[in-house]
C-alpha cells in the first residue's frame, strides 16, 4: 500500500542530502524500494503526467450466449410484473 506522506518525505530528505541507505535504516523499508519510489518520482517529472493503466477488457465464458440469454429475459419480462 503507498503512504503518500511517506514517500514525499522520503524525495525531500533524499533531496536535501540524505542517503538511501540512511533513508532505508530511518523509514525501515528496504533500499530497493526507495529507489523505486524516487526513480517512479523523477519519472513522473519527467514526463509530466500521471500515465493511467485503462483496465483491460475480458471476454467471458457466456459472450457466445449473451444473444440468447438477452432474448430469454425478454420473453419472461412480459410474463412477470
């Protein structure tokens, strides 16, 4: 889970000096991740804009039976109120 607070601090003691590795003993997380964290913060200055992931669309098992399935519903939503 990312703690926003966490990691602004983290980019600001990194950028007034401090070390990773000091970074990692004083946050205790592992200094792979807050490399992570910077390099995914210098990307995001980079390029200047939050890249957004769309949500990938999945066909389902019932999509060769939707046709069927819709005109089944119709013909008992006559019959039921």
């Amino acid at each position: 889970m990312k703690d926003q607070v966490m990691e602004n601090s983290l980019i600001y003691q990194y950028n007034n000096g401090w070390s990773i590795r000091r970074l990692s003993v004083e946050y205790h997380i592992s200094r792979r991740r807050i490399s992570r964290i910077l390099n995914e913060h210098e990307r995001r200055r980079s390029e200047g804009v939050i890249a957004q992931v769309k949500p990938q669309v999945r066909k389902s098992k019932l999509d060769p039976y939707r046709d069927y399935i819709h005109e089944l519903l119709g013909q008992w939503k006559d019959k039921h109120p």
